[in-house]
C-alpha cells in the first residue's frame, strides 16, 4: 500500500471529500455539519458529519464511520477497492500482486496438462529443475479468474493488467507462461503458443529489462539470444553466462543494462531466410562498440536459432565451437 490509511485520511478529510461530490451540509455546532444522506433517499437531513473526529453517521440508515467506510457503502466496493480510488499507488500494487498471483497459479497448472509438457518437450527442453527455477507455468484457460476473484481481485483489475480479454477469459489460454522480472518482482508475462491458433503474447506494458540479468550481468562474456526457448537450451546445456532480450530489438533498459561495464556480448540471434537476425545483431553490434563494449556474432547454420539448433541434435561442444568462431 502506498500509504497507510490512516495517512490517507488525513490527507483527505471527509468533509472535503463529501464536497468534492457536492455534498451540502449546514453547521451544527463547532465541528459538526448535517445534511441530507448520500447513501438513502430522504427529505429531512440526517447525515452529521464530525469534523474534529472525522467521522459520519446518519440517524435516518443507520450507517457510519470514516471516510474508507462512506466509500465502500456509496460505491458497493470492498475496502481494497476504496483504498485504490484514494491511492493510485494501491493499484500498482495490487497489480504487481496479481501478476504474482498468476503467475504461480500458472506454474501450479503445468504438470496437470500433458499438451503443455508435450510442447515443452518438442521445444528441447525437459529439465523439470531448470522449469521449475524459472517459474514455467501453463494457462489452461477456464479457471484463471474464478482463483483470482475469489481472492479478493475485482474484474477491473484483472482486465486492467491484461491478464482477462475482453469477454473475460484468459488472456493467454492455450500457451506456455515465463514470468518476467525486474529484480526480485514480476513485471510482466509472456504467453508462447503451444499450437497455431493463437499469437504469443506479452501482457500490456514495459516487459522488463534483460531475462535473468541479475544471473550474468557480473560474466565478462556474455551470450545473447532473442527468444526464452533459445534461452533454456543453453541454459540446459550448461551455459550459464546467457540472458535474452525477447526479441531483435532491445529497449532502453536493455541497452543500458549490457552497457553496465566492461565485457564482451555474444550476439546469437536467428540466421532466418530474410537475415533480419543478423542485420539486427549487425546493427546492435555497431550500437556497443561506440559505447565500448565488444560484440561479436555467432553465425548459426543457415535457418537455425539456438532452440532448433540443439532440437536438432546439436550439443554444447558443437555451439561453443561456434561461439568460439563468433566474428566482430
């Protein structure tokens, strides 16, 4: 919570709230003020509101307390939910909360769907230690709201994050789930497809800097690679020294993050048809020399990335060869 409650109310006292909202109160003494209720009809007015203790009650409904309480009984809404309309901070937190919510939800529903653990494993990777250190989950579809809700997050919120559509169903059904970080917190998710149906995803917003910088940003040789599924065949093969930047093009954090100090980076991109990968890795690899740092390419068999590299049998001695021969 950004601000304790108390805090909060004394940053907006009642009466100034109820005024904000064209309330009309006539004084009744030295710090006293009645008015007709907000909360029921009626015609003669029996709603005081107590200055000095910052309080309400009506006569008329019988209702009363502080300002939290008149937001929950004027706008239906859970105490969480009146704390968020008077602190924009508690929406960021609530956000970074149900992303975490999620996230572990997700990583609970892996092993529960042979079609997920299936793809994973067509994508090479089948290290259940490395699945489980990254958090690697799978969204089923179907349940995802009913668990969040009935932990207290509103409909709103979830579709404020991204994590439900517009018809209020999963926003990721049907695709295999990373949990990306900043620090020790999640900032974002990405959905991989398992099947041709749908897109990968990220939710809405920043995804974050680096994947798992935190692991390699102290390595002087560092290896990067534009996809998660490139990510964890290295990492399962032994490459500890890898991050991955989800995607050619690195944002601004990114950039800064391999710029931290001095080092050599590895640019493993996809040698793809079209050569966008390695006009990107060309174009990253002049961008880090004029701050300093040394690139070199990784040249690939033509057609390949690092996933369908070591998917199709190549092993970790056949890519350090090839990071070996990487040129400027």
């Amino acid at each position: 919570m950004g601000e304790d409650v108390e805090a909060l109310k004394r940053r907006l006292p009642l009466i100034e709230y109820l005024r904000q909202h064209n309330w009309k109160g006539s004084p009744v003494g030295c710090s006293e003020f009645v008015g007709l209720c907000p909360l029921h009809e009626e015609t003669r007015p029996s709603f005081y509101v107590n200055t000095r203790k910052d309080v309400f009650y009506c006569h008329g409904c019988g209702q009363g307390g502080d300002l939290i309480r008149f937001i929950q009984l004027s706008r239906h809404l859970s105490f969480r939910q009146s704390l968020a309309c008077l602190d924009p901070q508690t929406t960021t937190a609530d956000s970074a909360a149900v992303l975490e919510l999620a996230a572990a939800f997700y990583q609970q529903q892996l092993d529960r769907y042979p079609e997920a653990l299936h793809y994973l494993s067509q994508r090479g990777l089948h290290d259940p230690v490395l699945i489980k250190e990254l958090e690697i989950g799978y969204a089923p579809g179907g349940s995802l709201r009913r668990h969040l809700t009935a932990q207290g997050y509103t409909f709103d919120l979830l579709r404020h994050v991204g994590l439900l559509n517009a018809q209020g169903t999963d926003a990721l059904y049907q695709r295999i789930v990373f949990p990306l970080h900043h620090g020790e917190h999640i900032v974002n998710l990405y959905g991989r497809s398992i099947g041709a149906a749908f897109a990968h995803r990220f939710l809405p917003g920043t995804k974050g800097g680096l994947y798992a910088w935190e692991k390699v940003r102290n390595y002087p040789k560092v290896i990067l690679v534009e996809g998660l599924f490139d990510y964890v065949v290295l990492r399962q093969a032994g490459f500890h020294n890898v991050t991955c930047s989800l995607g050619t093009h690195l944002n601004t954090d990114q950039f800064h993050q391999l710029c931290e100090g001095p080092r050599t980076v590895y640019l493993t991109f996809d040698v793809d048809a079209n050569q966008s990968g390695q006009r990107a890795a060309e174009q990253l690899s002049q961008c880090l020399g004029v701050h300093g740092i040394a690139a070199r390419r990784v040249l690939l068999p033509q057609g390949h990335d690092p996933n369908s590299f070591f998917v199709a049998g190549g092993d970790a001695g056949q890519f350090q060869s090839l990071v070996e021969a990487a040129q400027p």
